[in-house]
C-alpha cells in the first residue's frame, strides 16, 4: 500500500514536471515538446528585420531566392531561425524592432546584424557594430514579457478581445523555447582591434556577461535554451581578403584561416564550460549546447559531396585581387553607382555575400541541428524542454 502511494506521488510529481515545460506525456511515453512562441536573440545569422527597421532597409537582391523582395534578412532567402520556427509550424519570427506588419503571438526575434555580447564603444556606421548587444536584447524581452503579461490582464475583462489577442499569454513564456546565436562579432571586433593574446584573454569576460544574459532571462521565467557557439569565422570568404601569398600553415584544407578558427574554437570551448555551469546553477532549466561550428564546418568540408560549388566561392559580390565588391549597389571612387548582380542560382552556393550564408546551406544547417546531430546531448530540438 505504502509503495503504491509513493509510486503514485512521485509520477504525479514527474507529469507535473515535464508538464511545466510545455512537454506532454501519453500512456508513459515523452511526447515532443509543445512551444506556444519562441524568442530568438543574437546578430545578422539570426536578425530577420530589427536593423533593418531601425535603420536603412536590406536592399536588393537580398531576399531574391525565397522572399523575392528584401525581408530584411542579410541573404537571398531564409535563415535558420526561419526554418526552426517553421518546423514547429509557428509563423516567422517577427523581428521585435519593427513595428510593420508584425505578429508576437508565438514569439518575437530580439536579434540584431551586428550584434556582440559585450558592449561596444563602435559604431554601426564605422564598424557595422549594432547598438542593441545581447544584455540589451534581453532587456528589451523583459519589457515586452511585462507590457503584454499587463495587456492580457486588461483583455481578460474584455472577452473579444482576449480571443484575438496578438502576444502570448502570461503563462506562454515558461513554455516557450529560447535561442541564442550570438558571438561572432565578439570574435570580429577583436580581430580588427586587438592582438590575438588580448583577445583570448577577454573571453572569459565576454562568457561572464554571456552567463548575466542568461541568467537574467531565468529570472524572467525562461526555462528553455537552445544555444548555438559560434562558427568557423576563419572560413568566411571575407576573411580571406587582404590575404595574398599566404605562409605554409596559415590556411587549413578548406582555405580557412587557421588563427581565426582556433579562436572561434576556444571561444566554444570557454562557452561550452559556461553552459555546463549555468546548467548546475539554473536548476529549473533545460539547456542544449549546439555546436554550429562543426555543423557548418562539416558543410564547408563537404561542399561538393552535397552539391554546393567551392566553400569560399561567393555567390553576390567578390573578394577578389585586392578589390572588393558588394552585393547590390556599389559606389565607386568617381562617385558613379554601379549594381552587382548575384549568381544565377545561390543554391548552389554556400556564402551569400563573403560573410553570411545562402538559403540553402541555413537549410542543410538547420536540418541538422535540429535533429540533434550537432548538440551535446543529441537530442533533437523537439524534445530540448527536458531537462538532461
């Protein structure tokens, strides 16, 4: 008698548990996590409109492949962030900047193109640096978490109004899955800046501010984190600009600049050791470590095998004897304008613009982070709300 109570408080215990998480349990078996919204955070991998909102419009050809018109995303169509969301049959993420047409009932995007984990003393203008960095990011979450867990409180008196409501419900957000692909620009600014012995020795202050972030998002009820490192920054196509006659050694098998990614790799491998801490230190949250490095890493290396052209070719814009050129409209030194035209398939290629990444390839990327190839507990997005 005494076994079968204990038994049944402690499934009882288990149901409301995994049931706090958004998950759904059936005749003892785990059900695939039920997200009512996500909330992105990060920079132009992830960014589907807010600088472009903010400031100048993405101009054409970007949005060429999927959109057929800019959609304020940095690439000919969609990003991972947009096949994630669609995998979960949730809307595209509106970008929370953008006060056009937008849509936050399952989530809203916190993401910005150019955007660091610490802050930054440059501008977008000069370095391309967003003045909305991660701690930012997160604020404005809490803001709007707050604003529309008030509306909803007012709707509730207001029964036509509750049944449209345009936000998540207060009790959504817990529920919810939270993503941040953030760092890269950490990583660039530091290569512009500083020496490569100072920039290794900001990390671990770069990983602090990360686990602030992080923590104050758990103080605002996240409970889900799905977390991507950072990427082979040293096989971007840009990268390779101003390098002529390279040195034995400074370039891997894939023409990747051997310095730049052992940073990114530290960079993961200090990001890592701080999820494994917030993990100890979060005790009602569920996280993933996703290593996007090896995740495009692998496509780079393989970018024949699975039908792309060479890693480093770009589809719009060049980087080219000293030269470089951009995707779109260029202005020349004589002050004339001219309009560089992308390739006549980017689904063939890997790079963009020299720097981020064409539909397709997000695409491979996403179809293999979400299953759970690349994450740490190899467990597919659809089941992340369980705590490992």
């Amino acid at each position: 008698m005494e076994t079968n109570i204990a038994r049944f408080i402690f499934v009882s215990i288990l149901v409301t548990w995994f049931l706090s998480f958004g998950c759904e349990i059936v005749n003892g078996d785990v059900f695939p996590c039920n997200y009512p919204a996500i909330f992105n955070f990060g920079d132009s991998n992830s960014d589907t409109g807010s600088i472009s909102a903010v400031f100048y419009p993405r101009p054409p050809p970007n949005g060429v492949t999927f959109f057929h018109s800019p959609a304020g995303r940095v690439g000919d169509g969609r990003l991972v962030i947009d096949f994630i969301a669609k995998y979960f049959g949730l809307p595209y993420l509106s970008p929370y900047l953008d006060s056009i047409d937008t849509n936050f009932k399952h989530g809203a995007n916190f993401a910005t193109g150019g955007a660091t984990i610490r802050r930054s003393n440059d501008s977008l203008f000069i370095s391309g640096i967003s003045p909305f960095p991660l701690e930012i990011q997160t604020v404005q979450y809490s803001n709007f978490k707050n604003r529309t867990t008030k509306l909803y409180r007012q709707a509730k008196r207001r029964p036509e109004v509750r049944k449209s409501f345009p936000f998540p419900r207060p009790e959504d957000f817990s529920k919810s899955l939270f993503i941040i692909d953030i760092g890269q620009n950490d990583l660039a600014a530091g290569f512009r800046n500083v020496a490569s012995e100072k920039l290794r020795a900001d990390i671990p202050d770069i990983m602090n501010l990360f686990a602030l972030d992080v923590q104050f998002l758990y103080q605002q009820g996240a409970r889900t984190f799905w977390i991507h490192n950072t990427g082979p920054i040293g096989c971007l196509p840009s990268t390779l600009f101003d390098i002529h006659n390279p040195a034995p050694g400074f370039l891997d098998d894939n023409g990747c600049v051997n310095s730049q990614n052992d940073m990114a790799k530290e960079f993961n491998r200090q990001l890592k050791n701080k999820v494994d801490e917030l993990k100890a230190q979060l005790p009602l949250a569920a996280f993933t470590y996703v290593d996007m490095y090896a995740a495009k890493y692998s496509l780079i290396s393989n970018a024949k095998k699975l039908g792309f052209y060479e890693n480093l070719d770009i589809c719009c814009g060049s980087y080219k004897n000293g030269v470089r050129t951009y995707c779109g409209i260029n202005l020349l030194p004589n002050g004339t304008q001219i309009f560089i035209d992308p390739c006549k398939d980017p689904s063939l290629h890997i790079s963009w613009d020299g720097i981020h990444y064409t539909e397709a390839a997000n695409r491979w990327i996403a179809n293999q982070i979400m299953k759970g190839s690349f994450s740490d507990s190899k467990i597919p997005i659809s089941y992340a709300c369980y705590r490992n």
